[in-house]
C-alpha cells in the first residue's frame, strides 16, 4: 500500500564557504517532502523499518563540481547537480539513508540570471532534481526527462508557499514558477 503522506525526511546542507545561506535545511526537508508525494509510488524506495529518510546536500562552487563530473561522470567542466544514491540504513540518524546530492550554487545563480529567475529558485530546482534522482528517476531521454522535470516542477510548486523567509538583505522570496527553456 502506497503512503498519502511522505515520511520525515532529514536533510543534512553541507554549505562550502561563498555558498548561499538559501534553500536552508528545513526548506530543503520541505523541498524533498513535497517530491516524495509529487513522485509515483512505484519510485519510492521502500525504507525497511525505517520511518524517517536522509539525504545529504552538498552546495559546491564550480571548481569542486567540476572535478567531481570528471571522477564520477567522466564529463568536462561544472554542471549543475550530481547525485549519489545510497539505499541504506543510517543507524546514526536512525533513517534510510538516500544518497548525496551536490549542487553548483555558481551555476545555479549564472543560470538564473540567463532566464530571469531568482537564485535560491534554481538552487531549489538543482536539489529536488537530484532528489528524484536518489528516488530512481532518470533524465537520459526527451520522455524521460519530460516526466521527470514535471514532477519537479510540481514539486517545486508544492513546497513554494514552505519556504523559509530569507535572511539575507539581498534574498528575495522563492517565486515558484516553473523555469522556461530547457537546462
């Protein structure tokens, strides 16, 4: 039986320095929730005993990013977000442990000034896209992508209303609407 309601998710923001202070951890938890309900059941992980999820976030300039999609990826030069499922007990944070996520807040603020948007909006995005990628999802066709960039944005849409206020002077609020053109 598939659950209405997701499940607490925990997610741990490992902010490299220059990082933006937003999405913060709770916008992030929240982030992720609202994925976990906009996602299909069949791509749920199944969490064994487990009533809490965990999913670690790392907010990475590009130098750092780009040398990861080298090692892992084999791809030159930054990009926007890299995950790493796990599925596996966390005994220390008493959850299923998802994965790790690393986003490029660098690429996330050139990008959003290209199309307009804030850049805590496309940092949110570049999280919850990798956080259907630990959930299973996969962007590697136009249909694959299509399906998956709609659960994102709905996602996105979902959670907009949660997000904390900011707390820095230049921050503005998180708008929620859908980014046009593709990444």
């Amino acid at each position: 039986m598939a659950r209405l309601h997701a499940p607490t998710i925990a997610a741990r923001r490992i902010a490299r320095p220059g990082a933006p202070k937003s999405p913060s951890q709770a916008d992030l938890s929240h982030l992720f929730a609202a994925a976990w309900r906009a996602a299909s059941p069949a791509r749920r992980p199944k969490p064994q005993a487990f009533e809490r999820l965990a999913a670690d976030v790392m907010l990475v300039g590009d130098t750092e990013i780009a040398a990861l999609n080298a090692q892992h990826m084999r791809h030159d030069g930054p990009t926007d977000v890299l995950s790493f499922p796990m599925g596996e007990p966390d005994f220390e944070r008493k959850a299923y442990f998802l994965g790790e996520i690393v986003a490029s807040h660098e690429t996330a603020a050139r990008e959003a000034a290209a199309r307009g948007l804030e850049p805590r909006e496309e940092l949110a995005r570049y999280c919850v896209h990798g956080f259907l990628h630990l959930l299973g999802y996969e962007d590697g066709t136009p249909a694959r992508r299509k399906a998956m960039e709609a659960v994102q944005e709905q996602a996105l849409k979902a959670w907009s209303g949660k997000l904390q206020p900011a707390t820095d002077k230049n921050q503005t609020s998180f708008k929620g609407q859908p980014a046009k053109g593709k990444r």
